[in-house]
C-alpha cells in the first residue's frame, strides 16, 4: 500500500456517502467492522504515518479524517456499549490502536499501547 492509497482509504472510512460501511457509519449504527476493516485501517495509518512523519503540516481533509477516526470512533463505541450493542471482544483496543496511530501522525512519533 502506498501512501496515495492509504490516505484515500483512511479518508473514505470516515466520509464515503456512496459506502454504507464505512466504519465510524458502522459504529454509528450499532454494527461491529467488517471483517479485515480495523487491519485495514491500522496499515493505512501506518503508510501514512511513515510517509508524513517529517512533514511541517497535514492537509485538512486527511486531518479530518485522522480526528473522526481518532475520536468520533470510540464515542460511537462507547454510546453503543450504553445502549447494549454486544461489541466483539477486542474491539475497544483495536480503536485504541486507531487512536493512538492517528495521533502518532500528528506528533511525528510512533505511539504504542
């Protein structure tokens, strides 16, 4: 994967409307990720980390993304546990793992659990 590619693919995760199964839409909606989606999303926050992780800036529509995907991913998480949704079991750490890769972007360094 290139960075290309994973910037695209990060991006369509949060903000595809031709795409009901985005993962922050399947949050949203109570459904766990497709299977492959969180694997898929940690390698592209890689990619992307790597290829930016000397850059002075991020541009805004990738930033975005890093934020809903950072943040808005474990408030729909949390909003579905209150409202009973039965998350697989590792769920939580693997958006932790999303969150701690989008903030590794901003900082500039990796961060790990």
């Amino acid at each position: 994967m290139n960075y290309e590619i994973a910037r695209k693919l990060l991006i369509d995760q949060t903000t595809s409307p031709d795409n009901p199964d985005t993962l922050l839409t399947r949050l949203q909606q109570g459904k766990p990720p497709v299977p492959g989606q969180v694997t898929s999303i940690l390698l592209a926050l890689k990619v992307v980390f790597e290829a930016l992780k000397t850059a002075p800036s991020l541009d805004r529509e990738l930033a975005f993304a890093l934020y809903q995907l950072g943040i808005k991913a474990q408030k729909f998480f949390v909003m579905g546990r209150k409202a009973g949704v039965d998350w697989p079991p590792l769920l939580n750490e693997d958006l932790v793992r999303i969150s701690l890769a989008s903030e590794s972007i901003f900082s500039g360094t990796w961060q790990t659990l």
